[in-house]
C-alpha cells in the first residue's frame, strides 16, 4: 500500500486536474483527493494501518500523476523476429515510456492468426510482468488479405482487435465481411490504410521533397482513398472500426465527415507524424523513413487541428524496431519504422505540450482514457476502485538518448543522441512498482 502525495492529479475521465493526493491498497486506487491534502489520521483509517511505517509515502511535489498510457499501436516482433524486439523487452521498454498497457500487432512470424499464437502472445506478456501485452490478432489467415480468421476463436484466446497492420486489405469484399464477422466479438478492426497500387514501391510522401532527394513518392491518395473506402463499409456493416495511424488532410476530412454520419470510427496520429515532416527527410538518415510517410506541412497542421477538434481520437507510437544493420542500408532499401515507446511521451511533451500546442489533460485523453474504452481495457482513469495503473511523471526530468540507457533492442529512434525534457520518473501496473527513478525494477 503506499500514498502519493502533493501531485498534480490529471484525468479528464474523471474530470481531475489539480493538486491531490492518491492512495493505493493491493492492486487498487482506494481514495483520490483534489484540492485537500490527506491527513495522516485518514490515511491510516482507510488503509487499516496502525502506523505510518506500514504505508509507502511518495512525494509528488512537482510532478504530474496520471493514468498509465495505453499505447494501441506496438509491434513487438516476437515470435519471429527477435533479434528486433521481444515481448519482454518491449514491455519493459513500455512501462520506462510510461506506458502501462500495449496493443500487439499480429504482423509477427507466423502471424498471430490462431489461438494457440494469441494466448503465446498474452501469456508471453504476463510473463514478462511489466506492462498489461493485449494480443491484436489478423484479420485474415497469414495475412494474405483473402480467407478471413476464426475471429471469435481468436477474442476468446485473448485478441481485443483485429488486424493486418503492415499491409493494406485490398480486397474491399474480404474488408466488408471482416467488419461484418467482427461485430460477433464486439472487437474493432484496426485498418492500415494504404492502396497497394498507388504506393507502389515508395520511400517517403511524394511531393516537392521527393523529387529533390530523387526518392520514388507515395501520394497522400494511397492512404485517403482507403480511408474513405474503410469507413464506407463501417457505415455500411454497422462494424467498429479504428483507422491507425492518420497522415494526410484527406483523411482527417474523410474521418470527420464519416463521424458526423455517425460511423462507429476512432482514428489515431502518431508522434512523429506531429513532430516531423517530409522535408526532415534526408538520405543519410533512416530513422525517418516511415509508413505512412512523413507528412507535408500542411498534413501535420489538419492532424493537429484533428486531435484538438475530436476528429482525431488517439496518439499510438506505432513502436516498429528494426536491427541496426537493416536501418543502416540505403534510404530506399531501409524497412519503414520508428522505435517510439520509450521517446515518444517525451518527445510530445517537450513539442507540443510545452509549447502550447497540446494540453496536458487532452494528452491524457488521447493516450490513456480513449485507447482503453476504445479496446475494452482496465485502466485509463484515476477512478477510485480501478487498477492502479499510475505514472508519476516530472515534467523537468532531461534526459539524453543513448543506446545504453534504452530497454528496446533496437535503437531506430531519430531522438538518439538528443536530450529530451519530460519523462516518467515512478510507473506502476496493478500496484506493483516498476519503474523507479527513471529505471525499470527487476
């Protein structure tokens, strides 16, 4: 049991922003208070303690308590490839992050595509006892867009969504019968939007940049078309759908229109399609190759105005490790992908939340309370009686990004070698301690 004291508590779940204390009995949130300190009386009542020697006291002074994050986008590439990543060391980079929950892709090798797969997942992440590893299963048989997967099977292993993030679902037929099969599980289908055809074999957003750096382009259609495809059929079907992550304006229209027709459609934003655009691509650095590509600047500013409006619903890091020697290839041979989970909260704090682009509580929305009533999780919310899924968090915490400081086993991050300000310094999952002063425990 133990007692945070003189926070500033933020959940918009639960309408908290202000200076409190929290106390934590077992696996849960006991009593939050606002504007009131606890006096030592109360807290030995409530916890049933006869001394202040039993209870843990943690000072908050300065610092930020919130929900742990729920990142739904994360590719820990196990079982498979784990010379990238592996459940356990990406959760343990999830909880540094302060991240307290994680959404698996299925892209592994196999493919998460059967039950057995899906409970190795879940299992897997148990395990590994840092954070809360939620299997997102495929949504077709290895993920070759054709036979569709035993989906109820699959929710009942454990998969809380279905997915074939890495590639787009061509077929609209095989998407609108996935959206219709889905509905039986209650689960949401996560599409990656991308029209095969139209993206071809490119490297980054075609446009202006492209040309100049002589890097074959992606037009913006290749993901609006399917954008506007995707929430169609969710329209059509009456099916959950979720859009990963979000780049272009069309699309930021596309979503808004559909939700106003009142299509049951979440989309999410990356950080780094936030934080970066297509002329920050340069051929000596692969960091920055990603898909979708990095946005022009006028696709940031509609993703921005998305997430302040509500079009938008949710930041995903879209965590995508890769080894060294794959990343340190020519641009245009480079795999697509950002290692994000333990930059990401910072990067966007220090980017957008210090300078006034971003409140503090919308955050908190984006990255805690909507991803876990999206997906159906414990947690998201500061609510007395819920899990105690907490980070303390010091917004004055600078850090320098090193390869020897990081829990991932890959290092593709464009934030290396730089210092960031604004980092989680105590996390715990269900009570138990996990980080603490910037380390993971145990």
């Amino acid at each position: 049991m133990f007692w945070i004291k003189d926070a500033h508590l933020l959940d918009p779940a639960q309408g908290i922003s202000g200076r409190g204390s929290l106390l934590v009995r077992a696996d849960r949130i006991l009593k939050v208070t606002v504007g009131e300190e606890l006096t030592a009386a109360t807290v030995l009542t409530l916890l049933g303690c006869s001394t202040l020697e039993e209870v843990t006291q943690v000072d908050g002074a300065g610092k930020y308590l919130f929900p742990g994050l729920v990142d739904a986008h994360v590719h820990l590439r196990e079982p498979g490839q784990e010379e990238k990543e592996e459940i356990r060391s990406g959760a343990r980079a999830a909880v540094r992050g302060g991240f307290t929950s994680i959404l698996a892709m299925a892209n592994t090798q196999p493919v998460i595509d059967t039950r057995a797969l899906v409970e190795f997942v879940r299992l897997e992440g148990e395990r590994a006892g840092k954070a809360r590893v939620y299997p997102v299963a495929a949504v077709t048989k290895g993920m070759t867009g054709k036979e569709l997967t035993e989906m109820v099977e699959l929710k009942a292993g454990g998969a809380v969504a279905f997915s074939d993030d890495g590639k787009g679902i061509q077929n609209a037929e095989t998407f609108r019968l996935a959206l219709e099969y889905a509905k039986l599980t209650g689960c949401p289908v996560i599409s990656h939007c991308e029209e095969a055809k139209l993206a071809g074999a490119g490297a980054m957003r075609k446009g202006e940049h492209s040309a100049r750096l002589g890097l074959k382009g992606i037009p913006a259609s290749a993901e609006s078309v399917m954008v506007a495809r995707d929430a169609l059929l969710a329209g059509e079907t009456g099916g959950r759908l979720h859009i990963a992550h979000v780049s272009t304006k069309e699309s930021v229209q596309v979503i808004r229109m559909a939700k106003a027709a009142g299509v049951d459609l979440t989309a999410e934003v990356n950080p780094h399609h936030l934080l970066f655009t297509d002329e920050d691509v340069s051929l000596t650095n692969t960091s920055h190759k990603v898909n979708p590509p990095l946005p022009s600047r006028a696709d940031q500013e509609a993703l921005l105005e998305g997430l302040l409006d509500g079009t938008l619903d949710l930041l995903a890091t879209d965590h995508a490790p890769h080894t060294w020697e794959e990343k340190t290839k020519p641009f245009a041979e480079a795999p697509f992908g950002i290692n994000g989970l333990e930059t990401a909260l910072a990067a966007v704090w220090q980017e957008l939340v210090v300078k006034g682009k971003l409140t503090p509580e919308r955050l908190i929305e984006l990255w805690a309370v909507n991803p876990a009533r999206r997906f159906g999780l414990v947690g998201g919310t500061l609510a007395e009686g819920a899990p105690a899924d907490l980070v303390l968090f010091d917004p004055e915490w600078r850090e320098l990004v090193t390869a020897e400081t990081r829990e991932s086993k890959a290092h593709n991050t464009p934030f290396l070698g730089q210092e960031l300000q604004g980092f989680p310094v105590m996390v715990w999952v269900g009570g138990k301690l996990v980080v603490k002063d910037r380390k993971v425990v145990g």
